[in-house]
C-alpha cells in the first residue's frame, strides 16, 4: 500500500502532506523524537522514537518500502531511502532522485565545511508560498507517476 512517511521533527509542510493524503485516501506516518499534536485520523500516525542520534531516520528506513514516499529535508536520509526505492521529496518540493542525491550529499558536504569554518552562518532561508506550491505539485506528481505504475498498491481502501 502506497505509504507516506513524513521525517516530522521540523518539517514545515506536515498541513500540505495530510492534505494531499486526505484527497488520496493515503496513510500517513509521521517519525519524530518528540510527541506532537497530529489530526485524529485513523490514517495518520505518530511515532516517536528515541531521543538517540539519527534514531528518527533508522525508523523510517527500516520501515519503508519500495514505491513509498518520504518527505524529509535530511540528505543523507533521502540518499538511504532512494536505496530502499522509495520516492524522496524535500520541504521545498525539490525531488531527491538517483541521479541528483550525489550532488546533493556533495553540496550539503561543502555547506557543512563553509559553517564550520565560520565562512557562511546561518540555516536555510524559511519556507515561501512558493515553495510549499511547489512541494504540493510534487508531492501530487509523484503519487499520480506510483499510482499509474502500481495501481493496485495505492489507497487504503485495500
């Protein structure tokens, strides 16, 4: 069955998510280190996991599937699902691919270097309009593109 699985600890789009599922008919699965208010839907769950380093990620890989998709601005989580042949989409609706992870880990790399030596401060900037417009549109391309491809596997009505 066609899974959602949201790294939620800081995503920002968690409202998009449950939205696009909802019209889908979609399970969701948000993994976190702390316990936090979700809607009362029997298709939405909260796990939370450990307070251990990377404790969050772990369960997610060890619960995905192929063909399920994660939402997660974690690189090098996005570069072990991919593993798993799961669909990765980040917060801004960029899509983590086979093809485009490598630069991905390469350019999160070099940012973590420049931080370190003091040559950028700061995070990312904060989420815009457009950028949750964009995660929607991916999001829903990326469940139409499974859905046409496992048509069986792809609501919880089965």
């Amino acid at each position: 069955m066609l899974h959602i699985f949201v790294d939620a600890d800081a995503c920002p789009i968690k409202q998009e998510v449950y939205r696009v599922a909802s019209r889908y008919c979609l399970h969701v699965t948000l993994v976190a280190n702390a316990w936090m208010r979700v809607p009362d839907e029997q298709w939405i769950v909260l796990e939370v996991v450990e307070d251990g380093f990377d404790a969050a990620d772990d369960w997610i890989v060890e619960h995905v599937q192929s063909h399920d998709i994660v939402v997660t601005a974690d690189i090098p989580l996005a570069s072990r699902c991919l593993k798993e042949g799961a669909r990765v989409i980040g917060s801004t609706g960029r899509p983590f691919t086979e093809e485009n992870i490598g630069e991905a880990v390469a350019t999160r790399d070099l940012l973590s270097d420049l931080r370190d030596t003091g040559e950028i401060t700061g995070g990312p900037p904060p989420l815009t309009k457009r950028d949750r417009s964009r995660f929607l549109q991916e999001l829903d391309a990326v469940i139409q593109s499974i859905r046409r491809k496992h048509p069986f596997n792809s609501t919880l009505e089965e």
